[in-house]
C-alpha cells in the first residue's frame, strides 16, 4: 500500500505535478491550435487544411501507440540506482520531446516539420504515463481525488494560457516554439530533482513475451463496466475536442 507523504513533501509534489501538466497543456494547446497551423498556413498556403489534418493524423497514430506502451514499459522498467521505475521516462521523454519542439519551426517542409513533430509527440507521450502514475505510486487513495482535481486545474489553466501564449508569439515561431521547449525540459528536470523517486524494492517483472505484454492491453469490458465507461467518456469527449480544436484557427 502507498504511505503517506510528510505535508512539506506532500505539497511540494502536488505543486510540481501542477506546473509539469500546466507547461505540458501550454505546449499543446499552443502548438496544436496556434503555431502549427500557422507554420503549416506558411509553407502551404492553398491545401493548408488537408496538409494540416495529414499532419495531426499521423502523429495520432504514433502518439496513440506510444501512450500506454510506454506507460506499460515503465511499470516494467528496474534500475539499479536511485532513479526508479518513473524518472527515466520522464527527464528522457520531457528532455527529448522539449528539443524536438526547439527544432519544429527550423523544418524547411511538410515532411520535416511532421516528423520532429512526431519525433516530440513520442518523447512527450512516453513521458506523460509516467507522471500520471505518479498520483496513484506517491499518494494513498483517500488523497488521489483532491490531487488529481489540482492536476486537471493546472491542465485547463494550461489550455487557456496555451492558446494566448500562442496568439501573442506567433509572429516569432522560433522564439515562440523555443521558450515552450526549453519550458517542459526545465520542468521536468525540476520535477525528478525537487521529488525523488523513493527508493523501493520491486519484483522481477515478469519475462517478456510479446504475446502476452499485447494481451495486457485489454480490459474485458464485461468484467469491467465502470472502466469501459469511463475510457468511452473520456475518448468521445477528447475525440470531440480535437475535431474542433485542430482547426479551430482556420475555423475563425
């Protein structure tokens, strides 16, 4: 069972996973919904809307696939120092996908700017199961609501600072694209070094067959109701979300 964290930790954890999420949000929102179709609209002007929605589906795809992989290999992940089973996907994946999106706005075409895109998608993906696991390694049940509801105010928040931030440096796309990048990489190294991992002795998972780490993957709805419904919840509301965010610039 998780034990409870002394309050001046306690704190402190649940302000970092604040500030990890809102400069996460911020980043999204302001590259999804304003940097992105504006750098998309400058390279190509006259199929700006068909280039755009290329883009966004071929990150899905590979940011669909990296989320619960990676969140699945981190629960496996066993290192032999201090670091733990959460922090090397989170200061790799934050560091990595916060360079990524440094270099976005030096891509001289489509095909440049989507592949660093995805190449940040990825990193920011396999980083972000990690600290959302968070929650539930660090805090007993009783706590998970109240942090998690600080979790979601500091997501909103990023969403609405995301799309101002955005509108305000869009004429910069390198500045604007830069400081987002250098952001995440500074969060998340003062995540991991404002909270360390506390040391703990896990088994051996077990070994790994392809067949049935795939297998892991399903929750018969079934046996699982309340877990289906709230995974359908969760992705028509995101699904709708992102029909009308992704365009939502060219849309006004």
């Amino acid at each position: 069972m998780t034990a409870a964290i002394a309050p001046p930790r306690q704190w402190r954890l649940i302000l970092s996973l604040g500030v990890v999420f809102f400069v996460l949000l911020t980043l999204y929102a302001a590259v999804l919904g304003v940097l992105l179709p504006n750098q998309i609209q400058d390279i190509d002007p006259v199929t700006k809307t068909r280039t755009l929605g290329i883009v966004f589906a071929v990150t899905s795809v590979f940011s669909t696939l990296a989320t619960p992989l990676a969140g699945a290999f981190s629960d496996r992940t066993r290192t032999r120092t201090r670091f733990g089973r959460r922090t090397p996907w989170i200061l790799v994946g934050g560091t990595l996908g916060g360079v990524a999106i440094m270099l976005v706005p030096y891509g001289s075409g489509i095909v440049a700017v989507t592949a660093l895109w995805v190449m940040a998608a990825i990193s920011l993906n396999a980083m972000q199961p990690a600290i959302t696991s968070i929650v539930a390694d660090r805090f007993v049940v009783a706590e998970r609501g109240f942090v998690s509801g600080v979790v979601g105010a500091a997501m909103t928040a990023g969403i609405s600072a995301g799309t101002i931030y955005g509108g305000l440096l869009a004429h910069d796309l390198r500045l604007a694209y830069g400081l987002l990048g250098g952001a995440i990489v500074v969060a998340c190294l003062g995540f991991v070094l404002l909270n360390p991992e506390p040391r703990e002795t896990f088994a051996a998972p077990p070994p790994f067959r392809a067949g049935a780490f795939l297998r892991s993957f399903w929750i018969d709805p079934r046996d699982h109701p309340d877990f289906a419904w709230a995974f359908l919840g969760r992705f028509t509301i995101y699904m709708g979300y992102q029909a009308i965010v992704t365009y939502l610039l060219y849309i006004l």
